[in-house]
C-alpha cells in the first residue's frame, strides 16, 4: 500500500517520539520558517562551537513528515562538524527533491533513508525540508553573528 | 432557503463530468470535495471552448472580418448572460484575470481616485479614512485593503468572529462609523460555508457613506445570487469555482460608481483618445478591461451559467444542504473530530472544516488521498480566521451539485480509516 511507503515506521517513530525536541540553551543563532501552504512552523536553534554543532533544539507545530525530519535532522547532525552537517543537508535535499529517482545513501543519511517515499509527492517535499532550511538558516545567522 | 422543485438527478449530471469517472491512487474511484478550492467542469462547457476555437476565435473589439464580428458577440454575449445569472446590468460586469484582480482592481482604482478627477472624488480615501473588513476574509479579499491602507494612510479596522465562527456584529456601529469609507466582506466562508448577513452590512454601510465590496466567489456558484437586490456596490467572484475555466473572474460595479472609477490597469483597448501628452479612457466596462482579454474563458463561463441555470441554482443549494448536514452528522458523531465553525448547517453553504485529534490535517488530507478522496488542508487563504478559531490548519471537505451521499460517507470512513492508521482511534 503506497501510504506505508510514505509513512515507514521510523517516521512514525520519530513523530510520536521526536528526538531533541524543546529550545534549549546557550544557543548561538535561532531561525524561525513557516510553510506559507498549510502554516506549519518551526524555530530552531544551534549551537555551535569551534565549527561543531554542539547542539540543535526546535519547537513547532507541524504534520508528521516536517515534526519526523526535524527530529533526524537532531540525530544526523548534533556533534558533527558544520561542513559534515551540510553534507548531510545536501544529501537530504537531493534525496528529496529526486521524485523517488534518488537511491539514499544509508551511512550518511541513516533514519532518513526513510524519507525516500515521501520525495514521490511533491506536495509533502516542502513539509521534510522545513526543519532543514530552519537549520540551514540559524548556522548562516551563527556565523554571521561570529 | 426552502424549494419545491424536484432534487437533483445526480447520477445523470455526474455524466456530464467525464473527470469525475477517472481513478486515482492504483484504481481508487475519485471523490471530488474540492469544489471550493476549483469546480470541475461540464462537457457542455468545454465543448462550448472547443466549438468557439475552432470556428469563431478572433481578436475581440477590433478587427473588421467577420471572426472579429463573431468572436466579439460571442464574448459580450456571455458578458450578457453572466450579468442576467447574478442579477447586474450588461454594462456592470468586467472580466478579469480572477477574482483577486477583481478586489484590486477597487483597492487599486480607489488608490488612484486621489490624482484624478473631481467625479473620482467619491474614492479617495487618506489619512482619518477607515477601511472595515473582517477576519473571516479569503486573503484576496483582505490584503488588497490591508495595502490600500498602507498606501495611503487610512485606517483598516475588522469585524470579528464569535465562538462558532459567525461575524460578531454585535458592534456594528462602532466599526462602521462616518469615517468608513470601504466595508469588504465575504458572501459565505471559503472555510466554513457561512453565510453573512449581506442586508445588516449593507444598510450600516450606506448609513455612513461607505461602499461596499463583496466576496462572491463561494455564493454565486453554490445558491441563487442577484447582485441589484443584495444592494452591494462592489462584487468579485470566479469561473473556474463555478464548473466555468480558470484564467476569467468577473467584478460586479454599480454603473454609477464603475462610471466614476478610474482605471486600474491601462493600455491597450481601454482607451478612448491617446495622444502623447495623456489619454482618456473608454466608458465601462471596456475601461476596465486593458489589453487583449480572454476570449474562449469567457464563452466557457458564459456556457457555465446557462447549465447552471438549466439546473436551478435553488435545487443545487438545497442539495448542498443536505450533503453537509450528512457531512456535520457523520463527522461529528466521530470521537476524537472536532468541527470547526458552526456545528449546524443554518445560514451556511457547503463546506465543512475539521480537525482530527492526534492527526495532522496534512497527514489526514494523504490518508484521504490514498482512499481516493481529494480535499483541501491547511488554512484555505485564511489564516487569521484559523487563529481565531485555535486551529493551526485544518480539512476541508467542500461539495457542489455533482457530489453525493455516498461521498459523503466515504469521507467519514477515510477519517475512521486515518486515525487507525495514526493509532489514534
């Protein structure tokens, strides 16, 4: 049935049980992105220490794609260096906007390998990536404010 | 709204939508409940396109052949039945792009009255000025105003909702005052199928001078609509909300105040003379209608009111009636769904937003989806009605004279169907 393809258990998982979620401090930058389309939010801080993200902490309101990404995207890059993080990012999107044509690579993307089945609708690319580009935002601001 | 007439044939009208035939999702029968978001349209209506494309199409209002001659009847003949459907004159309907250009062409047109001439002197709005709409408004009828005000300095003040997403008109003399100049307001919620008391907005508005501009869009479709006895001077509405094409709306103006409006949009065909130093523009309608218009959009929609007509605007409201008391009753008797607005169905037409606990409404709107039914999710153009009614987002399911009870019940098993598949029921 294409809707388990969609929604695989880990992004179940991560929706009923999200990862890092809450704002946190000391944070260094925070980013607030709405989806326009449905009002989704999410603002997201990083923290960010010697170019390594120590710590990423989110609040929102959101379907369970954008609340079940985010909360990866605590997983993937938390303790990585900033460009390792953005690797991942990168990985991420591509995977995202690939229209399912994009074969996931499991050791960067881990857990989100499991968002392959939502790049196949396009309406539902925007809801993963909200808690990317808020992230991809606040290291911008972090390092603009250095 | 009460009718004797006969009920409608459904299964003989559903024959004229081929689209309404087709599968989605692996072989899923398509249930449409997204007439409030585009109609589907008729055979009649795109036959009515293709028959004018392939034998009359030309340039309109200009050209001496005889296609000019055709196309251009063909097009000012729809303008005529379209202004015989809503109760206006020939001369009292422009068509525009949709009905958002329809409300800026007003918001802009007033914006320009301040540098034109004394006959535009009713429009100008400035400083001390109020602009009133309400916080039940699609964004097309908000934003306009809300950038009208910022351009010149008046004031944009709005009605608000009560609990059950009614205009709270208890105050209706403090927020129309001698100082409102506009009251834009909303005929029936996109959202919530409401329906505003056209008459007590009106008679308020008139008291103190003010004009007043009304959202259509979700009547004129849905219930008989007559624009000379609502007494509004200003109304926007769109085809394709209406089983006519996209690309063509159409504004209502009181032939006086279209006489005295100046332009929006200029150019081509609106003139009247040019001549390197300034112009003069043409009378109305015309002088609304700059550049080369849609032509087949507008005999699309022209075909559009002659099968509604045909149907009986009374007979399509009445049986949307009972699609959303069906609607109400079957998702309301669901623990866990909470309906958004008015939990009957008086003074409102067919659509009806819900929230499903534990469920996000773009994840019910993909479980749907997956069953075969299409509805709309998020916040419909109108995010601040959704704040006022604590509702991040929510999902509509909107009807037109082509659903059924059977839809209606497969609406309220894809919702069941959505919280087992979230574990929440």
């Amino acid at each position: 049935m294409q809707l388990q393809q969609m929604y695989q258990e880990i992004i179940l998982d991560h929706y009923k049980n999200p990862h890092g979620r809450g704002l946190r401090s000391p944070y260094d930058a925070e980013s607030f992105q709405v989806n326009p389309t449905c009002g989704d939010e999410v603002t997201l801080r990083v923290h960010v220490v010697d170019d390594v993200v120590q710590d990423v902490s989110y609040d929102g309101q959101g379907c369970s794609i954008s609340q079940a990404s985010t909360s990866v995207l605590t997983d993937l890059v938390v303790g990585k260096p900033v460009g390792e993080a953005f690797e991942k990012m990168d990985a991420f999107v591509e995977l995202m906007q690939g229209r399912g044509q994009v074969e996931p690579d499991e050791d960067v993307l881990e857990d989100g390998i499991a968002f392959a089945g939502v790049a196949k609708y396009p309406a539902r690319v925007k809801c993963a990536l909200l808690g990317w580009m808020a992230f991809k935002d606040a290291v911008a601001r972090s390092q603009g404010a250095a | 709204m009460t009718t004797t007439a006969a009920p409608l044939d459904v299964t003989a009208l559903r024959a004229d939508f081929p689209i309404l035939s087709r599968t989605v999702r692996d072989g899923k029968r398509l249930v449409y409940l997204d007439s409030g978001a585009t109609s589907q349209r008729p055979t009649q209506v795109l036959d009515a396109e293709k028959a004018f494309l392939q034998q009359h199409n030309a340039a309109v209002h200009r050209g001496a052949h005889q296609l000019a001659e055709e196309a251009t009847d063909a097009y000012e003949g729809a303008r005529q039945r379209i202004a015989d459907f809503v109760g206006a004159d020939f001369g009292e309907l422009v068509f525009t792009k949709n009905a958002t250009e329809g409300f800026n062409l007003v918001a802009y047109a007033m914006g320009n009255a301040a540098t034109s001439g004394p006959e535009a002197a009713r429009f100008v709005v400035g400083p001390g000025d109020e602009i009133v709409v309400t916080e039940m408004e699609h964004h097309a009828n908000l934003v306009p105003w809300q950038q009208l005000a910022q351009r010149t300095g008046a004031t944009l003040k709005w009605f608000r909702l009560t609990p059950d997403a009614r205009l709270d008109l208890s105050d209706v003399d403090s927020v129309i005052t001698p100082r409102t100049r506009v009251v834009a307001f909303t005929h029936q919620s996109n959202v919530t199928g409401v329906i505003n008391p056209v008459d007590v907005l009106v008679a308020a508005a008139q008291k103190v001078g003010a004009l007043t501009v009304l959202d259509a869009c979700q009547s004129v479709p849905h219930g008989p609509v007559d624009f000379h006895r609502l007494g509004v001077d200003f109304a926007s509405f769109s085809g394709h909300k209406m089983l006519g094409p996209s690309g063509i709306g159409v504004l209502y103006g009181r032939r006086g105040l279209l006489e005295a409006l100046p332009p929006f949009i200029t150019g081509g065909s609106m003139i009247e003379l040019v001549r390197m130093e300034g112009s003069t523009f043409a009378p109305p309608p015309q002088r609304f209608e700059a550049g080369s218009p849609m032509t087949s959009q507008a005999v699309g929609l022209g075909a559009a009111v002659d099968y509604l007509s045909v149907v009986g605007m009374e007979r399509v409201h009445a049986h949307e009636h009972a699609l959303t008391v069906a609607a109400l009753e079957g998702l309301g008797a669901i623990p866990g769904v909470r309906l958004i607005g008015p939990q009957d169905a008086v003074d409102r037409g067919g659509a009806v937003p819900f929230e499903i606990e534990g469920v996000h409404p773009h994840d019910a709107g993909q479980v749907l989806d997956s069953l075969g039914i299409a509805v709309r999710v998020g916040h419909h153009c109108a995010w601040p009605l959704h704040r006022c009614l604590n509702a991040q987002s929510s999902v509509r399911a909107s009807f037109y004279l082509y659903n059924t009870l059977d839809e209606v019940d497969a609406l309220v098993d894809g919702v069941r169907e959505a919280q087992k598949f979230f574990g929440v029921a």
